[in-house]
C-alpha cells in the first residue's frame, strides 16, 4: 500500500439526517443499525445534539420506543428498542441473565495470534458531572470477555519508532457488560481498539486520520443473538459493514457479511453465556 494519504469518507457524521437502517422489526421490538457518533438517547452532557438513535427511531416508526441497551457514541452496529415498557422489562431481564450473545468487531493494534479470554475487573468509571453524586470508592467490579483473531495486516506505514504498522480485526465478546469494558480490556491486553481517544494510541489513531481520514471508533456491534422475549425464538441480528468496507477492502479483508456470520456462529458456540453479575 502506498504511503499516499488515502481520502476514504470515514468520518463520524455530523449530521443524521437519513433514515436509519432498520435491521428487524415486528409488533414487539424494533432493531436498527446505529451509526458511529449518533448518541443514543438525549443527555445534558451534550445539548447541543439535535437528533439521536432514540428519537430517530420514534419518528420512522411512528411510535414510542423503549431503550433496553446501550451502544457508547463513537460505536456503530445493532441497537434494540422494545416497543412496550412490558416488552422492554422482558428483555432487560433476558440482558442480566446472560441470555444475549453480543459479538463485536474490532480492529486493534499489534498482531493477536490466538483466542483467549480476559477476566479482569474493572472500577466504575465516573463522570465529572453525570456522576458527581456517585461513590468515587467503589470496589472493582467483575469483567469478562473473549475475543478471537480473524485478519491481520501489516502498513507499510512508519508510526512511532517502527518501520512498519500492524493491525488485527478481532471477533469479541463482552460477557459482562461493564462501561467501555472491551475498550479498556483491549488496551489492558496493549491491543488498543484503534479510534479510541479515551484509552487508545494517539500515535495510530493520528496514523489512520491522516492515511485514511478516519475519525471514528473501529468497534462495531456487529451480531446481537437473544430468544425472542415473546415467542422464544431465537433472533439473529447483524449490523451492516458499510461504514468499514472501504477500509476493510484496502487491508484485502473479506467484506462479505456471510464471512462474518460464519465466524461468530463458531466464536459465540463454543463458550456458554455467562450470567452478568
């Protein structure tokens, strides 16, 4: 690959004005593919935001929506809303039992050359404002996730002391579901999720705004499996690629989803969910 800035349109967007991509619906709960830098709900923290997943969702369908989940802002992919608060009591009670399998992907730094499995806690993460009224003490709490190795690529591109770059697309798994959890577990393993200004390289992430003009967290919530809190039927969801496949076909990366839903059948089959504490 050349060293030649690449102007791939990356970018978080700065506005939402398209419909959102809505991957499932039915009388009972709704299932769309929220893109990276959409919020999804309203918070004081950022009033200036006009438009986010929650009302977005509302408006297309025509009714209320119940959030049930959440997806941080700079993370893209599947996001579910219940359609009744009884329904939305349902599945957030399906959430705790451990009974949702949510697979990610992600695109780190280093090379990862095996699966594995991080048990680490993590202390609860306050914000300034949001959070000024919480115990600041509070012991570390459980955390548990699995991720497995699917592409690697090496950059022809200098970054820091090296010659060379190097970056792997790995399949995750939170277990438990603690705030930025794979986020902070990826750098814990120093494979941070490129994108990541909180707990990222600054160095790679700089490296991938200038080469490819890309902005934005390259962590996508990419399947979301659950029985169907109605009918128990098992229910598959899988976000979209578009966001990523430029990128992904530069690294000569497959860009079929059907590559990626075989992976995941294999990824998420061979480890039980556990419950969340």
């Amino acid at each position: 690959m050349s060293e030649q800035t690449l102007a791939y349109d990356l970018t978080e967007a700065s506005t939402f004005a398209e419909p959102l991509t809505i991957l499932y619906q039915d009388e009972y709960l709704v299932a769309v593919d929220k893109p990276s830098g959409m919020l999804v709900h309203r918070s004081f923290l950022d009033k200036e935001i006009s438009r986010y997943a929650l009302q977005a969702v509302r408006d297309q369908i025509g009714q209320h929506v119940y959030p049930v989940h959440r997806l941080d802002r700079p993370t893209s992919g599947v996001l579910l809303f219940a359609l009744s608060s009884e329904v939305a009591r349902l599945l957030s009670e399906q959430n705790h039992q451990g009974l949702w399998q949510k697979g990610y992907l992600a695109v780190v730094r280093g090379y990862v050359t095996a699966s594995g499995e991080l048990d680490y806690a993590l202390t609860e993460q306050l914000d300034k404002i949001a959070d000024k009224f919480a115990a600041a003490d509070k012991a570390a709490q459980a955390a548990f996730s699995r991720y497995s190795p699917l592409q690697r690529v090496e950059l022809p591109i200098p970054v820091s002391r090296y010659a060379t770059s190097r970056y792997t697309l790995l399949a995750l798994q939170p277990i438990t579901g603690r705030k930025h959890q794979l986020r902070r577990h990826m750098a814990h393993l120093r494979h941070p999720i490129v994108g990541d200004t909180s707990h990222g390289d600054g160095k790679h992430n700089a490296m991938f705004r200038e080469q490819f003009a890309c902005n934005r967290l390259l962590l996508c919530a990419f399947t979301l499996r659950l029985p169907h809190p109605i009918t128990g039927q098992p229910l598959l969801l899988e976000a979209g690629l578009n966001e990523l496949t430029t990128l992904f076909t530069h690294f000569n990366w497959p860009v079929d989803s059907a590559y990626y839903r075989q992976q995941f059948n294999f990824f998420l089959e061979t480890q039980a969910c556990k419950k969340s504490p």
